[in-house]
C-alpha cells in the first residue's frame, strides 16, 4: 500500500524537477553585458577616445557613445552623439527600444548634425561614409539626425552572433560590429 502512494509522489517530483530550467543562460548573459562598457574595434577612429563606447546597464538603460574628430567639416573639428534607450536580451537577440539622441558639435550641444553635414566636403553621402568608418551601425539622414540602422518604430534589434566576457559581435540593418570588454 505504502509502494503505491511513493510511487506516484515519487514521479510527480521527478516531474516538476526535470521540468524546471537549471541553467538559466539568459541571466547570465545579461550579467556578461552589463559587466563592461564594450568598445568597438572594427572602426576606423584613430584613438580609444574616438571609439565608440555601447553600455548596457543593470537596470536595462542602454547607451552608445560616439565621439570622432570631422575633416572636411568646415569650422566644425569633433561631433559627438549619445545614443540612449532601454534594452532587453533574450538570448540570442538585444532589442533596443525608447531611442533618443543628442548631439555635440565642438563641444557645443547641438539639436542635430545637419550643420555639419552641410558643411562636410561631399554631403550626406560622404559624411554617412565618415559616420560608418567611426560606427558601421549608425547612420545619418538628410536633416541631420543620427539614427542606428535598422530603426523601427524606435526599436531596433541586434543579432548577437558572439557574447563571451571579453567579445561582444552583434549584426543589424546587414552590418557587423565587434565590441571588446572594457
């Protein structure tokens, strides 16, 4: 009698703990982002300063820092754009959503880069080639707002096709962006 009330505890316990997730790699994936800023090594900018720098907080507020020295800008020697949002991970895609951008022109707060694309030598064209050789996941339009490729109703997502605690390679819009923990 004994055997057949075990028996069946004893399998519904079997049960519920086989079906219980025991490694939950979400979580600690999203501790390998938040851990570090990550720094973009596939960019052309000449120093650690210029290189753009994406954050992703505990507390899901994203940033990307993009600093760069202009030429062919005019008067204009250094543009400077903060790229803000919330971020989510769901272990293999980042969706960044709630984006905003400001803007610095020579230090100087800006409401957009369109002063300096219509001073850089070759326009739009030429300076989204500028813009790309900094950070190939961002892009500029004609009034002179950044955007990051692949912007949908302010949300955007990045395939992560690496995350490890020092490597973060992520693909968007048809660009590839490697990050280095920094």
């Amino acid at each position: 009698m004994r055997l057949k009330f075990l028996l069946p505890a004893f399998m519904a316990v079997l049960l519920f703990a086989c079906s219980k997730k025991n490694d939950d790699s979400g979580s600690a994936n999203e501790e390998k982002l938040t851990a570090s800023s990550w720094q973009q090594t596939n960019t052309t900018a000449a120093t650690s300063d210029q290189k753009p720098v994406a954050t992703f907080h505990a507390n899901h507020d994203f940033s990307l820092n993009l600093n760069s020295a202009v030429s062919g800008a005019g008067s204009s020697s250094s543009i400077g754009a903060v790229i803000t949002g919330n971020w989510s991970y769901d272990g293999s895609d980042i969706v960044i959503s709630n984006i905003s951008v400001s803007y610095k022109i020579n230090g100087t707060a800006a409401a957009n880069l369109k002063a300096v694309i219509d001073a850089y030598a070759g326009g739009l064209v030429a300076f989204n080639t500028f813009v790309n050789a900094y950070c190939n996941l961002l892009q500029a339009d004609a009034s002179g707002n950044l955007t990051i490729k692949g912007v949908s109703s302010n949300k955007v997502t990045w395939a992560v096709n690496q995350l490890t605690s020092s490597v973060l390679v992520v693909a968007s819009a048809g660009v590839s962006a490697s990050f280095a923990a920094k």
